[in-house]
C-alpha cells in the first residue's frame, strides 16, 4: 500500500516546487524592471509612415505639401484630411527642436485632461450667458478649463431655453 501513495506524494511535492519557483520568477521581474529614457534623435533619422512603402523622415515631413502628398501617395486629400494633414505637421514642427533633434515623448504625450463638470461655472453660464463665460474665463487655476466647458453648457441651454420662449410666442 505505500507503493501506492508513494507517487501521489512526489506528485504534490512537484507542483509545490513549480510553483514557487514560478512565483519567485515573476517577483524578481517585477523588481527589476527600469523603465529607459527614450534619448532624443535627430529628425532625419525618424519616419513616419504615408502608406504601403512610402515613409518620409520628420524633417521631410515638416516640408511636405498638399500637392507633394498627392504626388507621393497618388490620392488627393479631401477638405477633412488636410486638416488632420496640417495639424499632424504642426504637432511634429513643435517636437523637432532647431538643432535638428526630435522628442519623441514630447510626440507621444497626451497633455489633455479629461473633462469634470463644474457646477460653479455652469450656473454661472446658465444665469448670466456672455457675462458668465467671461467671469469664468478670468479664473486661473487646475480647473480652468473644466470651468469653461460647463459655463459654455450652461450658457447653450439658456440660449436653447431662450429661443424656444421667443418661438412659442409667435
């Protein structure tokens, strides 16, 4: 009977040391991992990606025209694209610095904050429409622009409110 057992038992003593052997390996990966600094290169170095087999360099890329980008791709941009077009070159125009090097984190940064509703600035925009957004405008803090956005809210629905009296009258 104990030659019975016997494998059960080296069985169980085989996943406990699997296991905290796994265990061991993630704890050691999970302290030693260093983030590394993404170094500035230069401009001519980076591509970017037009379609299938065309890419430009950062510094082409600043140059680059609508009527170039047609000559390149072969596709015309319409009325929406050259705006993207256009703001794509002037967000990379502000990360390639006079040196000729660019920041590649400054690129890839999401500076934008997510909008929090303000109750302040809504009643302010919902009560007083012009003179709300202009009070609001004159706070300079974190919250500035969340402040904005709500006073703008708030001063939509009294002009949608406002237009919807006057045109029930008639």
């Amino acid at each position: 009977m104990e030659k019975h057992y016997l494998p059960f038992i080296n069985h169980c003593f085989m996943y406990k040391y699997f296991l905290s052997t796994l265990i061991l390996i993630c704890t050691v990966h999970s302290y030693s991992a260093i983030p590394i600094p993404i170094k500035d290169t230069a401009a001519n170095r980076r591509f970017i990606s037009l379609g299938p087999g065309i890419s430009l360099s950062l510094a082409d890329y600043i140059l680059l025209k609508g009527s170039d980008f047609k000559k390149l791709t072969g596709c015309k941009l319409n009325w929406k694209e050259a705006m993207a077009f256009k703001i794509a070159k002037k967000k990379i125009k502000k990360v390639v610095k006079k040196d000729g090097t660019a920041d590649m984190l400054a690129l890839d940064k999401r500076p934008k904050k997510p909008f929090k509703w303000n109750w302040g600035g809504f009643f302010l925009g919902l009560l007083l429409p012009v003179l709300g957004l202009i009070i609001t405008a004159f706070f300079k803090d974190e919250q500035r622009k969340s402040r904005i956005d709500s006073a703008g809210i708030g001063a939509c629905i009294f002009g949608i409110v406002f237009l919807a009296i006057v045109l029930s009258s008639f």
